[in-house]
C-alpha cells in the first residue's frame, strides 16, 4: 500500500483507508505540507483493495464527458462565492427537494494545522458558511468513516481526483453505491500545499500556529473576477490580503507548492461526477468584478434541482465547446501531464528553500529569485551563470 504514497501518485484523498478490512491506513501531514496515507504493516493483509480504488491506480475516467451546459451566477449566493455562486445554490437545492439527505463539503476551520476540512451539512446557512474555495488538502478519510454511521444519503463535492477515487468506492461496494446517492465535481488546476498559506503567514511576520482563519477567493469590486485574493486573520487580531497580482498570485499560478500528483493529473472536468463547477474563464466574463460559474449537469434527474435558475434566466445554457475555450489553459496543461519539468524543478527548489529559511520572513523573496533565475535559464543561460557565481559568492 505504501507504494502508492511513495509514488508520490497521491492527493491525500483518503478513500484507500475506508476500504481497508484492517482499517490500518492514516492520513498524515509530510513535511511537504501535504497529506499522505500510511499503511500498519503488521495489519495490512495485502488485498490490494486500497489500490483498486486509487484514481491514481485506477483512472476509470470516461474522457469528456459532457452532457447540458450553463453558464450565469446565483443571485443570493453570488457574492460569497468562488465563482457565480452556483455550486451553492444547486446544494442548497438538493437539500431542499430531498434529492440527498446531506451534503459533504469542504469548511474553513479554525485548527491552525487543519484550515479547512469536509463537513456533513444539513441546512442552508450551513452550505453557505462553506463557500469559496479551500486551495489547501483535505482529506475524506475521517468522513467517511462517520459516513458508515450515518443514516440517509449523501451527495459529497470534491476535486477530479476524489470524485474518480469514490467512484471506484461506489462501484466497489452496494453500501457506498447507495449512500453516495450524487458526485459533485469542481474543475481543479492543481492543490498546493499546507506551505503555500504557511509562506504567506511567513511573509506577515507571523506563524502557521498564529492563524486563526483564512479565506480563499475574496472579491474586491475593483478587480477583475481572474484578480481574486486570500485574507489571512491571525491572533494579534492583524489581518492581511493578496491578490492575484501580488505574492499570492506569484505563488499560487507558479505552482511553488504545487503536489507532484497534480502535475501528472489528466482529469480536467471532473469526468466522472454528476455535475461539475468552475469559473467561466471567458473574455466576456472575466473582467467583470463578480465572478461567474460554468458548469456541466451529465445527471438528467439534477436538471430539475438548478431549474429556478433557468427558469428566471440567471443561468442560460451554452454550447460544450464554450467549456473548453473557458478552460484553454487548463485543457493544455493537462494534455501534457507528466512533462512539467519547469514547475516540477520550481516545486523542489521552493521546499529546499522553504526547509531553509521556514523560521525567517524573507523566504518569499528567496522563492522569487528562483523563478528569476529560472525564467532567465531560459532566456540567457550567460545571465543565468552570473547569477549562480554572484550567489555562490555571497554564501
Ligand atoms: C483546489 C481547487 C482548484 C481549483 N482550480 C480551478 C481551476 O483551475 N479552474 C476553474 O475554473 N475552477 C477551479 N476551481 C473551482 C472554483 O474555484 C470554484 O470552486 C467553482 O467554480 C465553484 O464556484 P461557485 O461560486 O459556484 O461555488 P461556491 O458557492 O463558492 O461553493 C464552493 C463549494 O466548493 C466546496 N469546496 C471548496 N474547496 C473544496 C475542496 N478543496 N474540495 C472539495 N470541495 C471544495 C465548498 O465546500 C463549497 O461547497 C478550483 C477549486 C479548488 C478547490
Ligand atoms: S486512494 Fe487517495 S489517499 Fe489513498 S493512495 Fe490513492 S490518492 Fe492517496
Ligand atoms: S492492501 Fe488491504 S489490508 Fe493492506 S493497506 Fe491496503 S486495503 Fe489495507
Ligand atoms: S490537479 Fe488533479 S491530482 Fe491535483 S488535486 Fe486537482 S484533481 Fe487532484
């Protein structure tokens, strides 16, 4: 089992540990920040059945799988979401029409070493507190074993890699085949992390265990919806924000923490989910400062639960290939998994440096001079050499 791990072909999901007859997998934090499960050797039996639900061992992913798809915002959950707000309304819904008993979302949450984590939600105002986007690892390992004890059925949202691991979970098993009743996918270019927020607290002076509370995608309504930032509150009752054209977008778009299994990732639209959200990277929306969902329903019976949207014209419906030109650079990136040398190199140099200089707040800039040596290696390998002799000197 540990195998998978060391593969590094792993995004923490959790689904391997509740399959395990001898529950002997735990999901722990490596000193990359990541999660990764490790298995009690002295247990494990060897089934094998933790690798027969691993996305990364079995990607059963039906390719494109589009079905209707529509483009607009929610009018009452807009403002506090990631994108149009969508997402929200569509579980909100479910929860209302009894097409699920609970959803399983992602909440921020005020451990300073776990800042977000899946919950079991009920009600309405419950949903809304788990808007926005959680760019840091979670896991459904400790879910899904309170899921075993829970009566009713779940729709759970996850990230391509989780929905395809509990889609093997479900064709594995009746129990989890009838529990998890619905599949909801969110478009996903890559997890960093733990240490992508540990650097920005880094940067502020301050501490991982100083955190209190973060936000990921806040919107300011004088930026563009692509523009989007974090604030992070700490307990001296200091806050900072970031945007998209500052350090958090610096580290975030590089992929400095990027995880290695999101470089070799093929799955963009979340293939095997009922219905997948992401924002509508479009010239004509991505402008405009409010943010706009996109999305792909491939399940006939969830038409219904978005059909106040349609109805009153917040939501229209748009043609398949609108998707792929909204999500241009992420189709690209994908393509080519497995051959991201540059980030890759990126996210290695960022953890030597991260290791090194953890305690002190100059790390962010110690992380740019790689990316400026990296961009000139590839312009001017002359000017690259000048740069390596000037640091060789200063050590
Ligand atoms: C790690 C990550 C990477 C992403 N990358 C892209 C991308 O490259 N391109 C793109 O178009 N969209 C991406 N998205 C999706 C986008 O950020 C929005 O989540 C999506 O468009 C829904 O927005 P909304 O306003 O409709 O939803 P909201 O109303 O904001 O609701 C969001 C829902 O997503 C859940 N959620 C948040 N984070 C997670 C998580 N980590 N795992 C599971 N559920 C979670 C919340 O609990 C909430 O229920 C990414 C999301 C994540 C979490
Ligand atoms: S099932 Fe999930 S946690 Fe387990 S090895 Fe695979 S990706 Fe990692
Ligand atoms: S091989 Fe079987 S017993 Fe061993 S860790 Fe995997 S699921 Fe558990
Ligand atoms: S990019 Fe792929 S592997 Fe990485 S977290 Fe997202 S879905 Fe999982």
């Amino acid at each position: 089992m540990n195998n998978i791990a060391e593969n590094k072909f792993c995004s923490g999901c959790g689904v391997c540990s509740a399959v395990c007859p001898k529950e002997c997998i735990k999901i722990k934090e490596n000193p990359l920040g990541e999660l990764r499960p490790t298995a009690d050797e002295n247990l494990c039996i060897s089934c094998g059945k933790c690798k027969k639900v691993c996305s990364f061992n079995n990607n059963s992913v039906i390719p494109e799988n589009f079905g209707k798809c529509f483009i607009g915002r929610a009018p009452d959950y807009k403002d506090n979401g990631s994108s149009g707000g969508v997402a929200t309304f569509f579980l909100s819904n479910l929860l209302k029409e009894n097409s699920a008993d609970y959803v399983v979302s992602v909440k921020p949450n005020d451990n300073s070493d776990e800042l977000f984590c899946y919950t079991v939600c009920k009600e309405e105002k419950e949903l809304i507190s788990c808007q926005g986007s959680a760019y840091y690892p979670v896991t459904l390992s400790k879910m899904l074993k309170d899921l075993k004890n829970l009566d009713g059925t779940v729709a759970v949202i996850g990230v391509p890699c989780f929905i395809t691991a509990l889609k093997n979970l479900k064709c594995e098993s009746k129990f989890w085949d009838e529990k998890i009743k619905f599949l909801v996918g969110i478009v996903c270019g890559h997890t960093p992390s733990k240490h992508l927020v540990d650097a920005l607290a880094f940067k502020s002076g301050h501490k991982r265990e100083n955190i209190t509370s973060i936000r990921f995608r806040i919107k300011d309504d004088n930026k563009p919806a692509w523009d989007y930032g974090v604030k992070l509150s700490f307990d001296d009752g200091s806050f900072v924000k970031s945007f998209g054209s500052d350090d958090f977008g610096f580290l975030f778009w590089r992929k400095f923490f990027s995880q290695e299994c999101c470089n070799n990732c093929k799955d963009v639209f979340a293939d095997n989910a009922d219905i997948t959200f992401m924002d509508a990277w479009l010239d004509e929306y991505k402008n405009e400062c409010e943010g706009t969902s996109l999305l792909i329903c491939r399940n006939k019976e969830l038409l219904k639960i978005l059909n106040p949207l349609i109805e009153n014209g917040n939501i229209k419906e748009i043609e398949n290939s609108k998707l792929v030109t909204a999500q241009k650079d992420l189709v690209e990136y994908k393509k080519n998994a497995g051959c991201h040398k540059a980030e890759e190199n990126r996210r290695k140099e960022a953890a030597k440096v991260f290791e090194k200089y953890c305690e002190r707040p100059e790390i962010i800039d110690q992380i740019r001079r790689i990316n400026y040596k990296e961009n000139l290696k590839r312009k001017n390998f002359f000017l690259w050499c000048i740069i390596c002799l000037k640091d060789r000197l200063t050590k």
